[in-house]
C-alpha cells in the first residue's frame, strides 16, 4: 500500500502530520511516500494551498491538520475493500 504524503519545508503543520502518519504506520503496513511540493510546479498548484495531504489510490484522504483517528480509519477501509 503506497500513501502520498505532499508537505514542503518549514511547514508546523506538515511536521505535525509526519508525527503522525509515522504513528499510522506503526500500526498499517504502508509505504509512505514523502513528497517535497517545492520540487514540482504540478504539485505546488495542485496541493500549494492544501498542505499537508496525504493521499491514496489517487483520492486525498485529508489535508491541513490530519488526524490520527481520520486517516487510520480511512486507511483500514480502503484495506478492508
């Protein structure tokens, strides 16, 4: 399972967000994947605004303040498919 996880340097909240999905990722077998927005103009216009945001399969499973109990959950529904 490959998570996105779009943030961008001296960002609170994005190092707020690692904290927690390396805690998601204690408890899911997941690849999280971090990806500097800074490093891609597509991705600077597409999540600029939004970050942090993690996403899988395509879909944005939050952004902004992410929450433990959110993405877990979300997480464990999309394995449970």
């Amino acid at each position: 399972m490959d998570v996105y996880f779009y943030t961008r340097p001296n960002c609170h909240l994005c190092e707020e967000a690692k904290i927690v999905m390396d805690m998601v990722k204690e408890e899911i077998d997941m690849m999280l994947q971090e990806r500097n927005i800074d490093g891609c103009d597509e991705w600077t216009e597409r999540y600029g605004l939004m970050i942090p945001v993690v996403e899988y399969n395509g879909e944005i499973l939050q952004y902004g303040h992410i929450d433990y109990v959110s993405v877990f959950t979300k997480l464990k529904q999309e394995i449970n498919k």
